[in-house]
C-alpha cells in the first residue's frame, strides 16, 4: 500500500523549491534528473504562507532513505534552514492515477 507525505514549509517559494530541486539534479518539470527511488507522485505549490509538497511514496522507509542520503543535503543547500512546519503522513490513503 501506497504512503502519502505532506510537508508544508511557512517563508518559503518557489525559489526555493527551485534551488532544492537544482541541487537534486531535477529540471523544472521533473523531466530530467533521478528520480527517488519508491517515489510514486510529487506535487508542489504555493500556499498562503509559503510552499506545500504532496508526494506518495512506496513506503515511508523509502522516503527515509531518500532523506537521508539526498534530500537532507538539498534542503539545506537550497536554503531551508529547519523542519518543515508540519509533516504529516494520511493514514489509509486512496491513491487513483487518473488519465
């Protein structure tokens, strides 16, 4: 079964998100770069007081190993200087690819 993260990160934008991304390796669009691996669906946006990350992962055991061995550094690289302002795993999740 499927795993769904919400990370919401207040003071933070696009730009940021942006420069994550550059030291991840991934282009805009995700096109280009590598992928985590257990990484099933990435969305992102702008909320009212910074920036939203929804992803579904294979496991959460995948997306741990996934912060610990890129994303940790990109995040800091990238100018986040703390925790997200909440994380939150949805517990029973129904993930539908449409389309």
């Amino acid at each position: 079964m499927s795993e769904v993260l919400v990370l919401e990160f207040e003071g933070f934008g696009r730009n940021v998100y942006d420069a994550v991304n550059r030291e991840l390796g991934m282009n805009d669009d995700w096109s280009a770069g590598e992928i985590p691996a257990g990484l099933i669906d990435h969305v992102a946006g702008a909320s009212a007081v910074g920036w939203v990350v929804l992803e579904v992962w294979e496991s959460r055991e995948a997306q741990a190993a996934f912060m610990e061995n890129r994303l940790g550094a990109a995040l800091h690289a990238g100018g986040v200087t703390g925790p997200p302002s909440r994380m939150e795993w949805l517990s029973d999740p129904s993930h539908h690819l449409v389309g």
